[in-house]
C-alpha cells in the first residue's frame, strides 16, 4: 500500500491531515493545507536552516512566505470549503511519488458546481522547485476567475519573522517577491510562473507583500481549465543572489508532464534503496512506508549545516530544533540506507563541535558538550521555562538543557556506528574519531568519584526518563559514558597503527597526555553500574525505594502520568516516561547477556508509561519485546507507534510528524521482527519474529556499500527463521 486517503473533509481534523499529508524534498516541508485556505488553518512552509529568534523558544525555523495560495472565483463567488457544498471529496498522498492530490466537487452557495482537482509536490529532482496545478471542470457556463499569490503575511503563530522587502513582476506570467528575516537576516526569495490551458492574459495586482497574478476565463460546461504555477525558491543560504536563483528555477520545467516524470524517477531511485513490504498487513506496511516519506522529505541532501528537528519540517513543535532523536531514532534509517544523507547530519555535528565546547566550558568542563536541543549554530536553545501543562498561566522549568548530558555519548553512538556500516575510514579520520574523543573527553571531564560507592558516575542529570529529574547516576547515561570512553580509548589506539600524523594531532590539539588517558581507563574501568545480582539495573541512585504503581489502575485514561501526578510528584513514583535501561541494553548488546536484557524488561515493562509518556518508547519497547520473543506485545507496541501520527492516537499530530518515533518504526520492523542484527566486525545476520499474520517481510539495507535484501517467508507463521550473511 502506497496511499494515504481522506474521502471526508472534516474541519476538526484539520491541523492532523495538514500534517500527515505534509510534502517536501529535503529542502522544504509545505503542511497540507489547502490552496484556497481554511478558516482556523495551521499553514506552513519550513525550509531548512532558516531560523530566526523567538521569546522563550530562543530561535525557531520561521513559516515561509506561502507559496500555495491559489483562489478560485465561480461566477463571482470565491470557491472556499467553509461555504457552499462538499458534494465529493478525495485526498490522497502518494508515497510511491510525493505527489498529493485533492479532487473536490463543489456547489456554490448560489448553486454554481464544479468539480476542481489540486495536485503538488516539491520537486526531488530540483529542491528550488515547487510544482502545484489546478484543473478546473465547471457544470456550468460562465466566468471563472483565478488568483495565484505568493503571500509574505504570514507567521508563526502569531509571531512574525518577515520583512517584506521587494516584488514586482518580471513578465506576463511571472511575478516574484522576496523578504528577509528581523533577526537573522536571512533573505528568501519565491518567484511563481502560470502556465494556463486558457488563452486569456494575466493581469498583476501589486498587494503589498502579496503579488498576485489574476486571470480570468470564459467557462463552459464540461470543459476543463487548467492552470500549472511553478515556484522558484532560494535563501540567501543558498546563494548571494537569491532573487535570480529562484526566478531561474522557476523559468527551468517545460511542462507539468516532464516535472512530474523527473519526480517520479527520483523517488523511484529513493525506495530503490529503502523499500520494506509486509504482506499480511496493510497498515504496518504503510505506517513504515509512510515514516519513510516523511523522514526522507526531511533529509537534507545537499546541506550539512542543518539537522532535523523532532517535527521534521512539518509543524510548529519543538520550532525545529533536533534532539537526541537524530543520532538514536532517525541516524540508523539513513545510515543502513542512505549513508549520504546520514553524513550530512553528522557533518552538522561536527560543524557544531565549537559551540558544544562552549557548552561544555561555560559550565566548567572540557570536551564537547552537545546541546539538548540545537537549532543553526549548536548553541543549546532548550527553553528554560515553559507554560506548565497543568496551569498554562504558571511556568514549569525545563532541565534538560542543563542536566541532559547523554546527548553527548548519542552523537558519538552514531557517528561510531555510521563507520562502522560503512567503512568510511577516512571520514572517521576527519571527522568522527574527533566526535567520539572530544565526547569521551567532556564525560572524563564531568565524572564524579563517589567515594561511597567506590566508583566513577554522574551526579544531577536526567536520562531518557524525563519523569525523574536532578537523579544520581542514571544507568542509561552511566554506561553510555562508560562506552563513549572506552570507545574513544579504542578509537585513538586505532588512529595509531592507521593515521599516526592524525593521531598525534589529535593527541597534541585536544592534550591528550598519558595521564590524562590513564584516567579515563580508571574512570571507565570503575564506572558505577547499580546491577543487583540477579542483573536487573536500577535506573538510578534510589530508584528502587520509589512508590511502585499500578498502572492499570490509572485506566482508562487519556493523559500521561506527569500530566496526572504533576512534575513533581512524579518524580516519586516508578513510572517511567519511556524505556531508560532498556533503551542502553538495546543499543549495546554485546555488554548485556539475554538474561539480564530479560530481567530488566520484566521489571521495567509494566512501570512504562506506554500510552502517554513518550512518543519515543514504543517503536523501542517494540524491539526489546521481540527480542524476549514476545512478538505479541511487540506488536501492540510497534502499532501505538505506527498510529501517533496515522491515527493521532496521542492529539498532538498537528504539531508536526513524530521524528524520532517513525525512525523507531523502521527499527523495529527491521531490527524488531526482522532481527537484523549487524555485528561489528560486518557480518550480519537476521532472527525474524514476525507478528503470526504476517505472511512475508521484505526489506533493504546497505552495508560497507552492497546493498542486501531480505526475504523472510512467515510460511508456518510461528518458526522462526534464520538468516545469515557476511560482506
Ligand atoms: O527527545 C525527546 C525526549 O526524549 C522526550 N521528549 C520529547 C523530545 C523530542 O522528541
């Protein structure tokens, strides 16, 4: 299944299907409002790296001048879907292309009908390029009138980034307008180009801030106008003359047809790469290919300055800052099937390398100190207050900024494994050993020795867990530091037989003196690891002593246990808001027997706040779950992750797509039931799990670039079956 579909408008939903039917290409997102607009629309365009500064939130990608708006006049009456009648109604996006599509037959107020079909994409092959055309089959005779704009009246909720600076017209069929940023000083420039199937002129009205091309047309019966605007645009990112780039974008497609085959090719080459079947399940199928889609429209291909943020480019959430979900959550997808794209983001960190030293340094350590949320610089833009969930009139005060120091061992997890899949030894040389020891180096630098524990770990941070704050030796962030050392260790010992003149660079630019890597041996080797004998880990210092809880208890309900107990409270009780030692036993396997992986998720499992806590636990728990070989409670975990966004079973969709969980979706179909496991010497094999009703999983991964396809047949849809390979 390659569709999403919506035969029914319905205005409550609205901001959701704006979302989940977002376009994009890795340049830009658009939201999937509608050409003509809707009252109450959450309209938005968001183009990479193009930030600007905002109270509280500290910068925020600023909402593009739309490109979209299209209005349709029959016979004097404007053609809007808060008026008249919706006679039929589809919507549909198709993954296979990018292409979204909406058909509306319509009745005017007055009786005027006609049935209109919009379709979009944002081209692939060319980023600067948008493409909308508009048919348009009256049932009756008459005029119709069409007004395409390119509108700079727009904000972020309220907030406008946008000085509108200059527009005009360049000939018969193009205008253009151009605006700068109030704070960053970012010029971005549209120009749109009409091609229309009537012979009638444009005339140009020179709204302020919104150029507007007009034509109108004599209409028949049963005869069809069709009108193609296609949108140039560029940043001053892009180019020093951003004005001329957009217009020649604009100038450059011969037709509809021609722009719509490159397209197609070009997403033909993306899912050549990543496609993943299941038979047997129409939804899982789509849920993965969907959490593609927007993962891949996220992508940045040609621009390593930027990250996605935790919405991708689809919403005003998380205003378009990245998290620790790029290196956990999303990095694998790219590096297992696009390694290009996955470099680019680990580019982004190591062009970011200054500004988490700053971070680090300002609060008096050394290394790199990444910033929790990170936006165009790398300096960290994690709010410090934000309104409080329960009483919007108070303010709750954010710590992750200060106390999320994990972040850092993550970049480092995923530049480490971005080598090892694909044996790019000379970007590790540049670029990634720096990662993994400038980290190793802020973690050597931030460890504690606690005397009565007899050990090295880390006092007032938070892990994953976010409902527990200011804890002790979080065991998530203890044995990702650990590893991030030992790694860095290995790392610089490597350098050594491969790159000696880089090593020794190294070692002289980052005063990496015996003594100095004498320590982090001792601070690795004696890292505090609160294991009970029976391998069950607490999640941190006291956490055993916590009030345990009954979740079921709490059911039915339709809010999180933070929303119910309240940030403080919370923090005395077990229930965690996502896996936190699960999550660390995943990502290390060869550190943990099955044993212990079993005795922690027996514990931890009925103390996750599943439903409510984060988006983020899920697709993780899903994996873990088939792990333990239960693929039934996989499964139901693995579907509250393909519907956050599908379903809107969490009523925040409209905020934008959830990053970190779609990344999630495509881990735990090919590491989860799948079994993919990838060793790191290159060898690979798969232990499929596959949920009884389905009947066949396929998918594609890329390794020390060969690609592999895997087959797995469910023929007696309960053994498993077992793959295995070597590069
Ligand atoms: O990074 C996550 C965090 O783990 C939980 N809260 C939301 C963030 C962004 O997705």
């Amino acid at each position: 299944m390659w569709t999403l579909t919506e035969n029914t408008f319905d205005p409550a939903s609205q901001h959701h299907k704006e979302t989940i039917f977002t376009i994009g290409n890795g340049y830009l997102s658009t939201r999937g409002a509608l050409e003509e607009g809707y009252p109450g629309e959450s309209r938005a365009t968001f183009v990479h790296g193009v930030f600007d500064a905002a109270p509280i939130v500290v910068t925020e990608l600023a909402n593009a001048p739309d490109w979209l708006g299209l209005q349709i006049v029959l016979n004097g009456e404007k053609f809007s879907l808060a008026q008249g009648q919706i006679l039929e109604y589809h919507r549909q996006l198709d993954l296979l292309t990018g292409l979204l599509t909406r058909r509306v037959r319509w009745q005017s107020p007055t009786g005027q009908t006609a049935v209109i079909q919009f379709e979009r994409f944002a081209s692939l092959e060319d980023e600067h390029l948008l493409c909308l055309r508009c048919q348009i089959t009256p049932e009756f005779e008459g005029e119709i009138e069409l007004r395409a704009t390119l509108n700079g009246h727009v904000d972020n909720q309220g907030l406008r980034h946008w000085n509108l600076t200059r527009q005009g017209r360049k000939n018969g069929q193009t205008a253009w307008l151009e605006a700068l940023t109030r704070q960053s000083g970012i010029t971005l420039a549209l120009a749109m180009r009409l091609l229309s199937s009537a012979r009638s002129a444009f005339d140009y009205w020179d709204a302020e801030g919104q150029p507007t091309l007009r034509q109108v047309v004599h209409a028949r019966p049963g005869e069809t106008v069709t009108l193609t605007k296609f949108v140039g645009i560029a940043t001053s990112r892009d180019s020093d003359h951003p004005l001329a780039l957009a217009l020649e974008h604009a100038a450059r497609p011969q037709s509809w047809d021609s722009v719509l085959e490159a397209q197609r090719q070009a997403w033909a080459r993306e899912w050549q790469r990543c496609e993943v079947s299941i038979e047997g399940d129409e939804e899982a199928e789509l849920a993965v290919r969907f959490s593609l889609f927007q993962l891949l429209i996220a992508a940045p291909r040609h621009d390593s300055r930027v990250n996605i943020g935790a919405k991708t480019l689809s919403g005003f959430g998380y205003r378009g800052h990245a998290f620790w979900d790029t290196e956990i959550f999303m990095l694998p997808v790219f590096t297992y099937t696009a390694p290009h794209i996955a470099r680019n983001l680990l580019d982004y960190r190591y062009l970011t390398l200054p500004a988490a030293r700053q971070k680090a340094s300002d609060a008096g350590y050394e290394g790199a100190w990444f910033a929790w949320e990170s936006a165009d610089t790398g300096e960290e833009v994690t709010p410090t207050w934000v309104p409080d969930f329960q009483d919007k009139k108070k303010l709750a005060r954010v710590w992750t900024g200060d106390l999320a120091i994990h972040i850092s061992a993550d970049v480092a997890y995923g530049a480490w494994q971005y080598w090892r899949a694909t044996g790019e030894d000379d970007w590790y040389i540049r670029c990634g050993a720096e990662l993994m020891l400038e980290t190793a180096k802020f973690f050597a630098s931030r460890a504690e020795w606690q005397e009565e524990r007899n050990g090295y770990g880390y006092r007032d941070v938070i892990g994953p867990d976010e409902y527990h704050d200011h804890v002790n030796n979080n065991a998530y962030t203890n044995i990702l530091a650990q590893w991030n050392i030992e790694t860095a260790l290995e790392t610089l010992a490597w350098l050594e037989q491969t790159a000696p003149q880089r090593a020794a660079e190294l070692k002289d630019s980052l005063n990496l003196t015996p003594e100095r890597l004498a320590r982090w041996r001792d601070i690795a080797a004696r890292m505090i690891l609160n294991q009970r004998p029976d391998g069950l880990i607490e999640q941190f210092d006291g956490y055993f002593n916590l009030t345990d809880v009954n979740l079921a208890d709490y059911e039915p309900r339709t809010r999180s246990m933070h929303e119910i107990f309240g940030i403080e409270a919370a923090n005395h009780y077990q229930v965690l808001k996502q896996p936190d030692v699960l999550m660390a036993l995943y990502l290390l396997p060869e550190r943990f027997t099955p044993e212990q992986v079993r005795v922690n998720y027996d514990y931890y499992t009925p103390r996750t706040d599943h439903t409510y806590g984060s988006s983020l636990g899920p697709s993780m728990q899903a994996i873990v779950a088939c792990q333990m070989g239960d693929v039934e409670a996989a499964y139901e975990h693995f579907i509250r992750a393909a519907r956050a966004d599908l379903r809107d079973v969490r009523g925040n969709a409209g905020d934008g797509i959830h990053a970190a969980s779609a990344g999630g979706i495509w881990q735990a179909v090919v590491f989860g039931f799948g079994g993919l496991r990838i060793h790191s010497d290159g060898r690979w094999e798969t232990h499929s799990r596959l949920p009884r009703h389905w009947k066949r999983l396929a998918f594609c991964f890329t390794l020390r670039g060969q690609q592999h396809t895997v087959t797995q047949d469910n023929l007696l849809h309960h053994d498993s079956i077992l793959h295995r390979g070597t590069r």
